[in-house]
C-alpha cells in the first residue's frame, strides 16, 4: 500500500507545509489494536497562517510497508451531513502512510478526490504526522474528527485495526484558544470545621466541549489573618483545594481562590468564602 500512496501522492502535486505550534492532545487506550500500529495519543495543532498537524503516536518506531492511517473529520460538526461514522458527519478524509496521501472531499456522501490539495504526510519515530491547511476543511471555528491506523495482507484485505477515540462521537479540535469555566465553590463537609480537613472544590468545564481531565492547579486560604497551606489538584472534571483548619477558629471566615488552566487555556479562576463551624 505503502508505494501505490506515495506515488498517486507525488502525481497529485502535494506540496511540503510549515510545522504547526501549541498542540492539544487527545488520549486512546493502548493494547487494543492487534498487529496494527496501536494508536496511544492524537496532537493537534495550529498556526497563524493556517496550517493544521495532527501528530499520531503509535507502537510501531518503523510503519510496516502494509500499514496506513485514516484521517475523518467532521468540519462543520453536524452528523446529517457528510458520510455517518462513528457518530460524525464526515466531510473530509484522507489517507496515508508517511510517504504520501489523498484527500478526499464529501459532500452528501459523493466523494471527490482532490487532485491538488494541501496534505501532506510523514512516519518518525512512532508517529504519523499529517499536515493541511485550514482552507481544506471550510471557516468552522472548530471540527470533530477520529483517526484509523489499518494493517493489511498482501493481497490488500485489511486485517487489523485501531480506531482513536475507541467510540463515537470523536475528538474535537478548536481554532480559538481553549478557555475554561470554573463553577460555584462545594465544600466537603458542607462547612469546615475547627481543627478538621476541609475540601473545596468546583466543576471545570471546557469551552471546546471536551471533557476536563488534567490541567495546572494553584489554591491560596486563610482564615481570619492565619495563612493556610491548601493542596490544589486539578483532573476528571473538577479542581480541588484541601486544607486543614486550624483549631480555635470557630466563628472566623475561611475565604480562598483556586485557579486553574490547561494547555493553551488562559487561568480561570474561583473564589470561596465559608463560616467556620
């Protein structure tokens, strides 16, 4: 498969494009591929001039010559249009090995190869890198997308696969920075007590609509003018502030703020303010 990519990709004119910056990653688990390259994370990426990467990390430091990766994306995230897949409307797809690609255009599910696009495709190290230009999938100010790793045997038949995500509906992908919301300060107990352990804690919800599973937490506290040393984490959808309350604080205030932020994301944050029983 390898040869015949490369050389429709070289009759098709693909030209080399420039490195893309400040990639968001999306996760698949790994061990679930069977001889195909097992895809463990999806980099994406953009730069001011257009250009989109999407890096796919694999198993396999050197693609076998039967191996090639797909690419769906969903440009205008909208199911009922383009080919149904996984729970996306694919609009755009493409296939390639590091040595070339094509791209295909869908509209209404008629498929139309484009004999000159942007795409370009490379295999290092583990990872598949493909790389177009914005102008290849519309003005959405976002898309959904999943990629396919594929093995096949020498006749062609494939024989092994690795979808990323595992199920539907798809990653999704934003042109504008990643902003966060933190919600209402809970505490754990309701209130805190005096010479107790106490949590504060807010639900974190991303603007790309993708779940909140890590990011970079900070927490400050006192009580009255006694400065606290909260412990600040931040993952599976939530950002947490732990502390220990003095003792002989009954009746005083216990105010704070949690901040937070994750890949390209400015900081967002929370404040708290809690009667201490």
């Amino acid at each position: 498969m390898r040869t015949s990519i490369a050389l429709a990709a070289l009759s098709l004119g693909l030209l080399v494009v420039p490195a893309a910056s400040a990639a968001r990653t999306y996760s698949d688990p790994a061990g679930d591929s069977g001889a195909a390259p097992d895809i463990t994370s999806v980099a994406v990426s953009h730069d001011d001039a257009g250009w989109v990467s999407m890096a796919v990390t694999t198993n396999q430091p050197v693609l076998s010559p039967d191996a090639s990766f797909w690419g769906f994306i969903d440009a205008d995230r909208d199911v009922s249009t383009g080919l149904p897949l996984n729970g996306l409307g694919v609009d755009e797809m493409f296939i390639g090995d590091g040595t070339g690609a094509l791209l295909a255009h869908i509209d209404n599910e008629l498929f139309q190869i484009a004999l000159s696009s942007t795409l370009t495709t490379s295999y290092a190290n583990g990872v598949f890198t493909a790389r177009f230009n914005r102008s290849e999938i519309g003005t959405s100010d976002r898309f959904a997308f999943a990629v396919e790793s594929e093995l096949d045997d020498a006749n062609g038949d494939e024989i092994a696969t690795d979808d990323a995500p595992d199920t539907a509906p798809g990653y999704e992908y934003s042109f504008v920075p990643l902003a966060l919301t933190v919600g209402p300060a809970v505490g754990s107990p309701k209130a805190p007590v005096s010479g107790k352990r106490f949590v504060v804690s807010s639900v974190v919800a991303r603007s790309d609509e993708q779940p909140f599973t890590t990011g970079v937490a900070t927490c400050s506290a006192r009580v009255g003018k006694v400065v606290l040393k909260p412990v600040a984490t931040a993952g599976n959808g939530t950002v947490r502030c732990a502390m220990k309350v003095p003792k002989r604080m009954a009746g005083k205030t216990l105010r704070g703020t949690v901040t937070v932020s994750a890949e390209d994301s400015a900081v967002a944050k929370q404040t708290f303010v809690f009667r201490v029983r």
